[in-house]
C-alpha cells in the first residue's frame, strides 16, 4: 500500500513538472505513443492538435498549446518531446510594434521585401526562398516558400501554390494581400489551427511571389502612381510592356496590342520579358502544380481561363467549381461579394495572360482574382480597406488548397 501510495506521488508529482514545463515552452511538438486502437481513439477524442490528418497506430505527434500539458498527461499515454516550436508572432514582436502595419499601410518595395526576410529569418524551418530571376532593371525577383517542417522528412513532393503579387504595378492591394497571406501560413504552420488540418499535413508548399514586378511597383511609387507595365525601354520614349500580355497562351491576339504606348503592350514577343519568363521557368522546376493565383485589383471578381476566347475551357466544370468555392468562402467568412466566372465572359478578352498560358501547360487550376473595390476608388484603394481585402483574400485562398487535394 504504502508502495503504492508512494508511486502515486512520484507519478502526480512528475504529472505536475511534466505539466508544468510544458507550459513554459509555449507551443510544442510531442511524439506520443500509440499501441492500440482504444489509445488511437482515445487521442482522437482529444482536443490536442495533430501534426497529421488522422491519429496513426504506433507513434503519432501532437501539437501542445499553453497550458495543455494537461491533456497530454490525462491520455495516459506514454510520451516524448519532440521540440518547442516558436512563437508565431515572434516575427513582429522582433521587428517592434510597427510590423502589423501592412494591415493598414501600403508598404513600398523595400518595406515588402523586409517583411518577407523578417518571416524567413524568424522561421528559418519553414520559410525559404528562392531568387527566380531578374527584372529588366536588374532587381531580384525572389519567391518564398512556405511549408510545414515535416515536409523535409517525406519521399513525396508537396502540392505546390504558386501566388503572383504585383504583376500589374499600380495595384498596390496586391503585394499587400500576398503579404497576409505569408503570415497566415505561418501562423498556421506553427499552430495547431484545426480547421485547417488539411494545410497542416506535410502535403503542401505554397510560394508567394511578392513582387513579379519590382521596377514597375517602385515607379509606380516614385514617379507614377497609376503606372501598370513593367520599365521596358520601347525607344521612341516609350516604356513598358503589360506583363499581363506577355505570356505565350494566344500571344498577340484580342485585348492586347502591339502598340509599345499603349496599356496593353504585348512586348515584341511571347516572354520577352525577364519577369514573365522568370515565371515561366520557375514554375516549370515545381513538381506537383495545383493552383495559381494572379492577384489583381481592382472590380472583385474570381475570373478562370480562357481568357483570350469566350469558348470555355476543356475542365471549365471544376475551375467553375473551385472558383465558386473561393467566392461562397468569402462571403461566407464576412467578406465582399465577388463575381466568379470565366474571365473573358464575366470580364473582357485578354490575350497573353498569365491565367491562361498556367493553365494551359499545367492544366491546374488557375485564377486571375481582382480584389477591391468595384470602382469608387479604383486602383488607390483607401488604407481602411486592406485589412478586410485581406482577410477575404485569406479566405478564398484556403477554399482554393482545400479544393484541391
Ligand atoms: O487586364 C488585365 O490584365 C486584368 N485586369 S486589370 O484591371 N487588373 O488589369 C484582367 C485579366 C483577366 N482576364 C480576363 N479579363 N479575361
Ligand atoms: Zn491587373
């Protein structure tokens, strides 16, 4: 008896520190063992968050949060701490109180890129990125990675995103909205957001261009607040080709013009351009293609290919699907209303897009989405609307990765 009494206070008093240390740490990762189908169920019944779809016989890991150490200790399971993971909002907390300002400012280019290599130093484990060429001007054009950690320790590829910010320069919402994007991932990578379980599986890398067009985003800064080519010198004095009209789907044909003045400059050629062919072959080095998403403003539709022809396309049932998905997610999450359909019908005939030719090579799902508003202010929307642009953004993206297993 006094044996067991004795072992009962060794084992409450473990409990106890086990507890307690555990809270210390913040957020942790917990390998727990799980020999049977009544501990798996019991797992299950659980409100730990999982690092996995489903609780696996064996081993499985789980998510622990401030003060859950409890939960853990109530499983009765046996257990081992695997690692702390960091704080997601470190980040900001590192940067001081100003780097929440992208949800009310428009930051120029350098305040965009510093954004981004705050992320990427911050969370080295789950933030990269890769330089996919230059622009015409010679800046870099950098795309960065957003995965979970285990990703690294399984054979197969991920499901890739890709997400375009800034193609067109005046569209500030655009590299604003990217943004946001890149913290909610990591957000959600580093806690246990049950509602999106999905993005929580070793299965997807999403990488966020933040700017495809840096000379044209800084000019638009600078020099011209409504510029919207790229910094192409055409001679004779004019500048520019509509990156949007660059792409080798149906290059040169309705919606664009081979006016090197006009604001639907198709440039000489297909992918005459660094940063469209950039794109190019950067997305051709990714396995696994799912989605693309160009984000656009303004007008608030979710418009899919084709864009140079009014004849649908040959899996226009479920780009119709997915884009509708993305719209009900919007509204449904106390966002604007958007207007889904294909883009030449719902819009107009573009020639050379970026939607179209993703679509073509990849047959993945592929959107061009015009964020706010629908015309008061155009393209300089007000400050007070990026936060909600923002977080409708958010919304659509995450129908989108759930609408494509
Ligand atoms: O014209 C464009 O490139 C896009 N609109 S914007 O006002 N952001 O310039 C729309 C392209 C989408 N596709 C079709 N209109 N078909
Ligand atoms: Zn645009």
């Amino acid at each position: 008896m006094l044996h067991r009494i004795c072992r009962f206070a060794v084992l409450a008093a473990l409990a106890a520190f086990a507890a307690a240390s555990i809270a210390q740490t913040g957020w942790s990762r917990y390998r727990v063992s799980v020999p049977n189908t009544r501990a798996a169920q019991r797992l299950t019944d659980s409100s730990l968050g999982l690092f996995s779809e489903q609780v696996t016989l064996g081993v499985t890991d789980v998510i622990v949060g401030p003060g859950e150490g409890y939960k853990l200790w109530q499983l009765g399971l046996p257990y081992r701490f695997v690692s702390s993971l960091p704080d997601a909002d470190a980040w900001s907390k590192q940067a001081g109180a100003d780097a929440d300002d992208y949800r009310n400012e428009y930051f120029n280019l350098d305040e965009v890129l510093a954004f981004y290599e705050n992320l990427r130093n911050t969370y080295p484990s789950i933030v990269e990125r890769v330089q996919i060429g230059s622009s015409r001007n010679g800046e870099a054009i950098w795309a960065y990675r957003f995965f979970n950690q285990r990703d690294r320790e399984v054979p197969t590829p991920p499901r890739n995103y890709v997400m375009v910010g800034g193609i067109h320069a005046r569209e500030w919402i655009s590299p604003a909205v990217c943004m946001h994007l890149a913290h909610k991932l990591v957000d959600t990578f580093l806690q246990s957001e049950t509602l999106f379980s999905e993005m929580l599986t070793d299965k997807i890398g999403v990488w966020i261009i933040p700017s495809i067009n840096p000379d044209g985003y800084r000019y638009s800064w600078t020099n011209d607040r409504y510029w919207r080519k790229n910094r192409r010198n055409n001679g004779g004095g004019s500048y520019g080709v509509d990156l949007n009209r660059n792409f080798a789907k149906a290059w040169g044909g309705a919606g664009s013009s081979g006016n090197p003045g006009s604001e639907t400059y198709r440039g000489p050629s297909a992918f005459s351009e660094p940063e469209t062919y950039g794109l190019r072959d950067f997305c051709q080095t990714l396995p696994n293609l799912k989605a693309m998403i160009d984000w656009h403003s303004y007008g608030q539709y979710i418009l899919w290919p084709w864009s140079y022809t009014t004849t649908p396309a040959p899996d226009d049932a479920w780009l119709r699907t997915i884009g509708n998905a993305m719209r009900d997610s919007m509204l449904a999450h106390g966002g604007a209303t958007y207007e889904a359909g294909q883009g030449s019908v719902t819009l107009y005939i573009a020639s050379g897009t970026s939607k179209d030719w993703f679509y073509d090579v990849f047959r993945a799902a592929s959107y061009t989405i015009e964020l706010r508003d629908t015309g008061q202010y155009g393209f300089v929307l007000p400050t007070n609307q990026i936060t909600p642009t923002q977080d409708e953004a958010w919304w659509a993206f995450v129908a989108m990765v759930l609408q494509t297993p």
